[in-house]
C-alpha cells in the first residue's frame, strides 16, 4: 500500500509517497525552502506544491514543528507563531482538497523509526532525538507513542536546551563538531536521568554523520543511528495519513 506524507521543517516542506509495508519512499523526495514568513498560508502554498509535485490526489500525513492536539497546533517552534491554536487539520483539508492527518514532526519520526528502523522489535522505552533547527523528540513504549513531548524545550544550562544543544549550531553557526557533541552528551545524561530509556534513536539530517560523533556518547542507554534518517518524518507522516477524515 502507497500513502503520502509531508514534513513540514524550519528549514525545508519535504514530501514524497511512501510504501507502507517497507517504509521506504515510492517516488522522489521533493523538498522546498520552508517560506520565511513561516505562516500557514505561506506553508500550506508549499505544500499544496510538493503534493501536485507528484500529482497526488489521496489523504496526506503532514508533520508540523509544534505540539498538535486532536488536529490543532498549539505552540509553533521555529515557525511562525500564527500557527499557536491553528486548526490545523481542518483548514489544511479544505485548503488542499484533501483528507489531512497532521502530528508533531518528531512524533512522526519516532513513529517511523519504531515500525521499521532503529526501534523495531525494542522492548521497552524508545527514546527518538531529532537534532536540526531546534532538537524534537518522541517517546515509544512498546509500540505506543506518548505524543508530543518537546524535550527539546526543556530549560538546560540555564537556557531552552535545542539553543544550547540544536545541530544548527554546527550546521549554520559555525560550532565546532566536537564541541557540540559534547554539549549533547550532558544532554543525554539528563535525559537519561529523567527518563532511563532502552534505547536512544539519534535523528535528524545530521545523523548521516553518526560515525564522525558517536563516539562522543557515553551514557547507559545504547546511542544508535536512525535508519529512516532525514526521511523519517515523512515516512512517520504518511502513516497517519490513514486516520486522515474527509
């Protein structure tokens, strides 16, 4: 079976059909610039581009950079804030013309990530990280998600912990690899503290570069890769877009 899926990033709306027996894309990813306004008209537009992209006509999962509760976004990360109390799924249904299912971006992932990469067949807590504009996150316990826990958003070092610890720091800002990969490990040492997963799924398009930090990672819980990489949000999407209602 075939279903479409949408990532909404700060960086980049990225899309693409996906096979759900595999979770593997069936079609070219086709990525656009996230609009600076980062408004909803403005993203819905990209969107509306991506899905005719590959002139795609079914529902659509999309993922959104904020906490999304029974379809409406009530905070915005490094989006605009018109998106805090957006109805989401509503306006995007009617906007597009389509059935639209819409969850957290990093939910999306660690949805993904459970069913067919790093965290399938994990007993126990599954812990997804994913580090880029700012650091998600989603937390799976046998196979079921807790949503939308934006641990990114906790305050660490005296600040919001994705400005201390994002992978826009390296990626933009000119912070040494090393560096930030130490400020990561004190990440994980307190998230582990607070939560003692299983396992920690590392994602995010930095995660290509695993092999170049990992070492860096010394906590109790095993640190691995994620195997969907920076396709996880979208494939994680395209799983929802089943409960997506006309």
């Amino acid at each position: 079976m075939t279903a479409f899926g949408i990532d909404i990033g700060g960086s980049g709306v990225k899309g693409a059909p996906v096979d759900l027996r595999s979770g593997t894309l069936a079609g070219k990813r086709h990525r656009i610039p996230t609009p600076a306004a980062g408004t909803p008209e403005a993203i819905i537009s990209a969107v509306a581009d991506v899905i005719a992209f590959h002139e795609w006509d079914g529902p659509v999962g999309i993922t959104v950079p904020g906490v999304v509760i029974n379809g409406v976004v009530t905070s915005a990360a490094n989006i605009s804030p018109d998106w805090i109390n957006y109805p989401a799924e509503r306006e995007m249904s009617d906007d597009l013309g389509v059935p639209v299912s819409v969850l957290n971006d990093a939910d999306a992932a660690g949805l993904a990530e459970s069913t067919f990469g790093a965290g399938r067949d994990i007993a126990g807590l599954a812990m997804m990280l994913t580090f880029g504009t700012g650091i998600g996150s989603a937390l799976i316990n046998n196979g079921s998600l807790l949503p939308n826990t934006e641990l990114g958003h906790l305050e660490f070092k005296g600040m919001v912990a994705e400005h201390y610890a994002a992978s826009r720091l390296v990626e933009h800002e000119g912070l040494d690899l090393g560096t930030w990969a130490l400020r990561v490990q004190e990440f994980l040492v307190h998230l582990e503290r607070i939560f003692s997963p299983d396992v920690i799924i590392f994602g995010g398009g930095i995660s290509k570069r695993f092999d170049d930090f990992g070492q860096f990672f010394q906590i109790t819980a095993p640190v691995v890769p994620a195997v969907l990489r920076n396709n996880a949000g979208i494939v994680g999407a395209a799983m929802t877009s089943e409960s997506a209602q006309p």
